[in-house]
C-alpha cells in the first residue's frame, strides 16, 4: 500500500483528491490537512462523505508527515508548497504538487507571471506531469508538477498535431471554457450563484497566468518559440472544462488522417478517447471522470484544424491526473483507482 | 457471479442500472436490450461509457433470457413489465422490475390508478422492495416490485415515526421536489431546458399515482387507513430529491428521543443516514450514492414532527435500490457494488 | 413626479428597486446611497445598466436626504433602518422600509427575533405594506414596513382562505422554495455555485424570521393565536418564490367556492393572478413581474386545502411591491411602472 | 400607429416579439397567427402573459393579413416564409422575416446552404436587417431579412475592424457560445434539460449555416472574399450569446486605438456598448435587452486582435432587432420600445 498525505483536503481539488484516494485499491490515505478546519471531520465539511471519510483534519506540520508517508500531494495555493517542499523532500517523500510552483522548467517564466521562486535548484528537478507525454520522466520523479486544468486540455490535443507536423505552430488560437469549480471553494462575487447563472463571459482576456505554462511546454515539443491566443471563459455550470482549439494546417491532410495519428499518438493511454469522425468533445460525458475527450475537424475552405477536448476539471484536470502521476511514479496501471464507470447523466 | 440483464437498458433508470451493474464485483452483464436503439452499442448512447461498456443493445425477445441468467431487471413504462414477467418467471428468473406493476398487494389499487392487471396471481407473489424495511421478504423473492422514488424518500423517514407511535397518522403532510431525470429520457415541453430552467412548481397537486402507493405501505405499517396528503414539484436541476414530511406529535417527544429512535431503526442499514441534530438533509449530499439522508425537526408551538429526506432519485429512488435488492436476494451484503466514495461536490 | 431616494442602492433589493424606479413615469430618481460603493456610477456596479442609469452612489448622510425629497427607500440589513428612519421623519420624509424593523405591531415579538428596538413608538405608527390587503392603512401611512418575501408569498393565499372560513387555522403548513437572490449579494458558502447548483435543501427548519412575521399578521386576520409551521428551502434558481400551502378545511367546500371567495376577495387587483382550475403556479411565470400567481386544490380524502403561489421575491417579494406600495401612498394607480409586458421565458 | 401582425406567435422568437411589441408605444398589435396553437389564448401557450396579453392565436391565411396591416413579422421555420411572402407584398404589406429566406444577395449561396429560393426576384429586393450597419437601405426596404443570432454577435464586432483596416481577412476565428432557446421550443434530445445541465460542447463545428451568412456580408464589407472559421457552442442557460474573434492585426494598433474606431463608428447607435478597457462582455449585461455589448483586446505577443460581444439571442439577435428595424422602415427612433431599464440580475 503507498502511505499517502493530502495537505489542503478541504479545497475543491483537495477534496476530490481525498474521493479518489479514498477508493483507490493500494493507497492508504494516511492524514488530511486543512488549515481552516482543522479539528474537524472531513465528513463535517463533505457531508456526502458522512459514514465514508470521517477522517479528522489537522493542521500542517511538516514533521507529522516524516515518518510513515511516501507521498504527499499538495492541494495548496500557489506560494506555499514551496515553501514547504523542501523540508518534505528532505524527509524523503516524494511529492505530487497541484499548484504551479513546480510546473515551469524556466525559473524566470514562473517568476515573471507568479513570484520569486524560493527553491530553483528543486524546480530544476521536478517534472511536468502531464501524464500521457510525460509518463517516463514522471516514473523516476521525486517532485511532480500536476498540470493546470486549462493547459492539460490544450495540450493533450495540441501535442500531437505539432508532433505530427500537422499544424502552423504561429497563430494558434486556444478558446476554453470553464465549470464555475476551477475557481475553488472561497466565496467570491465572481462565483456567486446569481452572478453566475444565465451568465457566460470570457476573463483574463490573453492574460491568464496559464498561457506561459502552454507556451512552454508546446516551445518544448515544437523545439521552436510557441505563443498561444489563450482566452478562458466561465460557464454556468458546477464541473467540466472544454476547449476549442484553431490552428492553421501546416501541411496536407484530412481529419481521417489526423485522427490516425492521434489514435497512434494516445495507444496506450485509455484516458484519451477520441470521439467518432464528426462528433465533438462534450464535459457531461467526461463529468466525474479522468478521460479527456477529443474531436477533431478541418476547415478546408480556411485551412484550418479545428479541435475541440472536454475534460472535467477537478479530475483530469487536477486531482485525476495527481493520482494518475502517482500511479506511475509507483510503477502501477495509470489507471488503478480511476476507472469507475462513469455517470451516464 | 450473478448474471443479469438489464430489459430497457437506454432509459435514464435503466441506463443508471448499467453503470451500478458494471462496476459490481458480484456481477456479470449479460445482455442489454432496448427497442429504440436496438443494434447500437450502449456507448453510441450514452458516450461517457466509451470504452467502459460498448456492449450492443438488442431487441428483447424473452427467448434469449432463458438461457444462462439468474435475474433481470425490468425498466420499462409501466404495463410492459406484466406482459413479460410471466414468460420470465417460468423460465425460472427472478426480476426486479422498477415499474409499479409489481409494487401493489391490492390489485384493486393499482387498477384504479394504473390499468388492469394481467397477471395479478404474480402480483400476490411480488415483494415490496424497500430494501432497509422488507429486507427478509425480498431475500426470498422471485418477484421485487422496486419501489418509487416518492415513496422511497417519504417511506424510509415515515415508518419509524409510525412504528415508534411518534405521530397521528391523519393530516401527514408529504411535500416532495424532484430533480428533472425522474421525468425519464424522453423529450417533451415539460423537460425543455428552457420551460424547466428558473422554473419551481408543483404538479399533479394531490393526484401522484406515487400517493396511493405510500398509502398502501403506511396503512399497512400503522395497521389502519392512512392517506397522506402528497404534492410533488420539479426542481431545476438533473438528480435529486428531497422529501419535507409534516405530521402532528403522536405523543410527548422531543427531536432528540425521536432522532435516537430512527437511528436505532435503521442500525445496521448504512444507506440510511442521520444528519447531525439540527440539519436537513441536501440533495447535494447523496448526488451519485444510494444514500437516503434524514433531518429530525420539532416545532414545538405547533405540536408537530418536520423530517427532511435526501436521496438521489435514480439511485436510492430507482437503479441503487434495485441492485440493493438484487444483493438481499443473492445473499451479498446489501452495500455490494453500491458504496463508491461520493463526490464531494 | 414624486421625487425619491433609494438607501442601499447595490444590493439585489435596491438594485431591482432602481430598476424599477428608473422606468416609473412618475418618479425622479434623485439619489442612490451605497456605503461599500460610494463614488461609484450604479453602472459600474450592475454593468447591464450601462448607458441606462449611470448616476453616482453616494455615502448616506440624513441631510442629503431632507432636501427636495418625497419619500426614502431603504434597502438595508435589519438594525441599521430604525436608526436612522426617526431623522428622516423628522425631515419630513415618507418611508417604505424593506427591512424588517418597521414589519411587526408587537414590539416584542419584534425583539424576541430580532434586537432591541431603538423607536418603538414609530413602530406604532408604521403600516404593514402587504399592499392588496392593508391599501387603505398605506395611503396615508409615512412609514410602511415592507413585508418579507416569504410572508407575501404565504399571506395572499391564506388571508382569503382565513377571511372566507375556509380552514382551520392550526396546524396550517407553509413550506417555501426560494430562488438564490433571497440571500443577497454579500458572497458566503450557502450562495457559492457550487453549493448550489444541483442542491436543494431545506434551511432554518421551523426557525426563520419570516414565520413570527406571519403569524402575527395571520393571528390579527383570523382574529385569535395562528402559528403555521413553516419550512423554507434553496432552490437552485437566481429569482422566484414557490409556497405551497396546506390546511385543514374548515367546512365544507370544493375547489370551485374557493377559487371563486378568492377571485372575489382580490378583485380590483391586478396583480394576484388565479391559476386556471387544476393548474399551479409556475416561478418561470412570473419572472421579473410583480404578480402572484394562484393556485387552489382540495384533497378531498384528506380533507385538505392545498395552495401554491408563485412570486418573484425580489419583485412582488422586495422591490415590486415597495413601488406598488409608493404608487398607494401618491394615489397614483397601483399598477403604474410595474406593468411592463412579462417575458415568455 | 403601426399596425402589425406576427405569424408564427409561438415560437420563441415569435414571443420575444409578441413582448416587445404588446409594451411598443407605437404600435397595434392586430394578429397572431400558430399552426399548432390556433384557437387558444396566447396566455394559455405563455402564461407569465395571463392578464398582459390575452389575443387568440389564429390559423395563418393570407387573406387575413390584406386588410389593415402595416406591417408582418414572420418567425417561421426557413423555408416557410418564401412561399407566404409574395402575396403578401402583393397586397402592399412590410415584412420583416426572422428566418434566412431573404437574408443573402446570393440566391446560389442560399441555395447551397439550404434549398432551392421560390422566389428569387423578391431575395433580391431584399436588404439585410444588421440595423447599425444598413440603416440607411433599411428605412426604404418593403423585405427586410432579419439577421441570425451568431451573425449579428459576430458581424457587429468584425465590422469596423474591417473597416477600419485592423485586421487581416484571412484565417478570422469566430467562436460563439449560445444558449439554449437559440434551438426554439420544440422539444428534442439535444434541448432534454438533464442533456443541456452541466453539458458544455461544440456542435455543427464549421458546418453551421450561419457561416456563409457571414461571410458573405464580411465580403461585401471587406470588397474581397471572406471566409470565417466558425464554430458554435451550446451553453447550459436559456438566454444569451457570447462570441469571441479572433484575427490577426492588419496594422499597428493598439487597444485604445481600436477602441476609439469602434466607438467612433458606432456613434448615436445606443444599442453598441463598449466596455471598459480591459473588460469583456458578458451575456447577463445584456439579458432581455436589445444591446450588444463589446470588449476589445490586443495579444501582442501574438498580434492579434480579440474581441468579445455578448447579446441576448432573442432580443438583438432575434425578435429586438427586428423591432429595431421596424421602427427604422417607420421612420421612428431605432430605440423606441426597446429600451426597458434592464434588470441587474
């Protein structure tokens, strides 16, 4: 069984954290920390986990997790994990972080879009864990940087069309559009019911600090400079995340061609489904679940690639994709503990 | 393993029976049927399941069930489970069926709210399916009449309020909100997105073909006639329901004796849950689960019990008591297949 | 043109009251206050006003207000109108209150719910602003205390059904369904999304402050002690109000004599509509309007009155009626700025 | 006043118009006509109407519309409309028509997209009803072709961008997010609340009729051939459309400057609202209104220009702009009747 802690288990993407774990066949889930509840149940503040996980929350301290962990997942605003990784990694637990702290290769990328980064040398070591692309690396790797929710639905589809050759990498337009949950469990105007319902509105218009995070990786991949049009969106609803993605053909094909290459690009890694010729991504079908969704169409009158993914946020996008990495960095089946079958509505 | 079939598997209950089926350790899914979509794989319906359940739907003919199943379960429109069950059960099956066909002990009853019985010396045989009330009798059955999810969210609070003698049972109040799956998959103006969405309303005031069913178990449980007075209304969202139940003091109690008394009702049945003293019950909470959670509430001026229930109506209202029950009768403990840990949101 | 100010201008009451008021022919809008917003256009606040109503809000000061002012709107928390409602009157001004501190005739009911009242003896003289019933008191009253939204919902009905001897007048039930804009626009857990999306549940269970509002009100109508035993609920829905209503009959009636004491006893008022016989009242109907909507049903097993009423609480339910009630106290038509042609969805 | 009539009354579009017109100071509303709810109340189809709007609905006969109109609104299905719309003009009526039979100047273009034109001597007569952009052939028109949801979100922004040189024609990126009355009120599948509730998903991607709408008004603006990649979405709400373009800059520009050519352009149409620097438009600004509201953005990194807009699709994108353009033919204020304050939630 691998021993494991979640720090910040009463966030939103904490919490679904501790639904997977606490299903998942070879994890024992060790101890939850919550700063603001700490003291009480879990159940106290999930009360749908009444009778399921009463576990207690406590408050993080660093020494509490020394002895018989051997991962922490961190489910904590940007800033703090790392000032707390260090000391983990010291005490030889290796680390699944959800926030961005660990995400960026460029020290100096993270810095100019977050703050100083106090644990460059550790960054250096960390690995992105996007798991499809990235599973080899993330087998070996102490520190994983979890994926934010936008770019994993960005690249996932992106990847392979730059791999393929498929697509301009200049002027690629990223349109994504976001369940309310994305902007975690603190209340806000911004995610007040009456604000949101009936409500649909594009935000951080080219400004969204998860741009320079898909530019990197896709810079990466392309071995050239990539920038990506970003514009995420709010949609009226609790889960799900999809984006639409513009890129102008790069050579010759047709979408049968591209969705071969896609299939071979993903053999392999059941949580990528291509839906059939024709047919979009849609978030209900992926809702509760770890699958990222994907259909693919060419403009040909534009000559155009037109793709569209739907994951659900809090999973593939956050907490599936954590337990996923976990998975592999313990040489399991990525898809031990995540493949309920899923909701039909 | 027990090996089922699921007749009507493309309707929202039938296709909830899908998803709780294939993900029970107990059970193998033998055949799916479906008369609209017959031919199509169950995915090419409900695309969440691709890859997870791409078995293809048949046309039912009671022929092919003869062979190698233990049980079928019957979701389809009320007055087509009794023109089959009779073919089924002489090849030995036993059924569950989610319609009321099989829910009545007074085929009077059912005929003046329904249409003439075809087989009523089956009905005589048929077993209530409440699972947590009439476990023992369903053990047995060969028939289990599955419960409505109107009376399921007002029956599992009621009958300990009678049996324990806590209430009068004339002038009990049964005010119910359902969510807009219980209005099943087919389309209409009634479930339009925009008719229902920012719309609350009762309907069918006093004139639920699920009332003279609650009468029926509730007259039989208080050992005389009782009515109750029930008004159902549609709540702008997928799943869910909530029961608010009404009804004067029987005798002198206060919240706490009564709450002590349901909690020992149901010791040992893990599905009913009591919420802490106080609190209601959340539609939220049970989302996905086969929970039923309970409030206890006393208004002292006026001399009456207020209980609120939660339970999510596909599942404890239709397809999770329906695998309940197929547990009881098989002998597995009744939680079987039906406790993945809920989403906390 | 009746010159007035609205106090508290950007929360959800205020700001419907400034719609409203901005669309009144009669009405010059000479002053919004905001404290949190002060010096701020109101359109910058509500940007769906842009272009319409750009007036700055200001900080409240009395003076402001004693000017060239006909009458105040104050659309504040309870506990900050009755201090400083006895300046205004002071000023001369007339006053519709949408807080509670000016609701109750019993001081200390008042007090027992809420806090020590700091001007009782204008208590006295305020008038209960449920505008159909009490139009005569309001004509001439200078302080009108605006009714709850969950009152009006629950006393048009049941004052006719009371006043025509219809029902016992114990154990008379309100359960209540509200649209999320009742809370307010102050952001907490219970109003976040996604707490609220697919949630319904009921709250403060036989403990709200609305229900000593009603019954005071039902108890001076009927003449002796009513208590009603009343549940509100959250429905997921920005606007509306659902209150079905349950009570013994209190002598021998169909639903026709009721429905006609009712069509009479509302005569000459346009905005209490009776739903067709058979049919309920819809939230989705009355969206955005000032209208009751009407609903009778008798369970004759039960011997039960069944009513249901629809409102939209922050129209009929706060701000519709405040105006309603300001066109009373002008001897303007009641209906005047509050008739715009109702949206089909 | 004008005398109009609107033929097919029941439809969304045709209730949004029934609305607008019934509160229209100008106007006298003589007919409405349904198929399917000939002899009824319109009240009884929409009733939030009930007391407002009373008429009955008649069968359509052109015979009918000949005495004492001005004026006919059609919202029919395509298709329909051609073959009423020349004995109507015959008889010296204006028509205003919400479907595509008379929006192209291109009979073949309309042809290719949806069936063969009966009338192809009248299309050409006809003008396109964009009302800031062609107000002046309008005013004089006998047909105007009222333009579809997603042109008028996306033409209004892209416009002056053409015109004023900001961007390249080529490789334009239109992505439209609509809610679900866009699909009318007959029910089906895709419009099932439970398949609409937490769905968010592209549909008809680079396939919708719409798009040659487009592109052929973006050509004649942009005097060359104008292909735009469109792909529309479905978002889980009733009202509202929001749109964001994407092109690359034509010229050096920035924010300001692009916005100031906006502004400028559409000066003394009140409709257009641009918002604040940096802010985007948001569909809950515009709910139940005739604006279109717009944001501007420069990804200079990317040199590209995004912008947003946001309308309610059954008002500037239907019903609401078709008013507009009847008062335009009439020679009245383009506002008049359609500039009820609008709500701020």
């Amino acid at each position: 069984m691998i021993r494991v802690a979640v720090v910040g288990a009463t966030g939103y993407a904490g919490a679904e954290l501790v639904r997977i774990l606490a299903g998942h066949p070879k994890v024992k889930l060790e101890m939850l920390t919550s700063r603001q509840h700490s003291g009480k149940r879990f159940s106290d503040i999930y009360p749908s986990m009444a009778g399921v996980v009463d576990m207690f929350c406590r408050e993080f301290e660093p020494e509490m997790l020394a002895a018989s962990l051997d991962l922490v997942f961190l489910a904590l605003p940007h800033k703090l994990p790392m000032e707390i990784v260090p000391s983990l990694i010291k005490r030889g637990l290796r680390i699944v972080d959800l926030s961005a702290d660990f995400r960026f290769s460029d020290v100096e990328l993270y810095q100019s879009h977050y703050q100083r980064h106090t644990c460059p040398e550790l960054l250096e070591k960390s690995v992105y864990g996007l798991s499809e692309v990235y599973a080899r690396k993330i087998k070996s790797a102490d520190i994983v940087g979890n994926p934010g929710c936008y770019p994993t639905s960005a690249l996932l589809p992106l990847i392979p069309l730059i791999k393929g050759g498929f697509i301009e990498t200049n002027g690629i337009v990223v349109d994504s559009k976001s369940g309310v949950s994305g902007a975690g469990r603190v209340p806000s105007l911004t995610t007040h019911h009456c604000e949101v319902n009936e409500s649909f509105k594009a935000y951080k218009v080219t400004d969204h600090r998860h741009n320079p995070e898909m530019d990197e990786i896709l810079s990466k991949e392309a071995e050239k400079r990539v920038h990506v049009t970003f514009v995420p969106h709010l949609v009226p609803m609790t889960r799900g995340m999809e984006t639409t993605i513009y890129a102008s053909l790069g050579k010759h094909a047709n979408q049968e061609e591209i969705r071969e290459y896609i299939r071979h690009f993903y053999r392999g890694h059941p949580f990528v489904r291509l839906r059939p010729a024709g047919s979009s991504a849609d978030t209900l079908h992926v809702k509760g679940t770890n699958f990222c969704d994907m259909g693919v169409h060419v403009d040909s009158m534009a000559n155009m690639v037109v793709m569209t993914s739907a994951i659900d946020n809090l999973v593939k996008g956050a907490a599936g994709q954590a337990v996923q990495n976990m998975n592999i960095m313990f040489g399991l089946d990525e898809t031990l503990g995540l493949m309920a079958v899923p909701f039909p509505l």
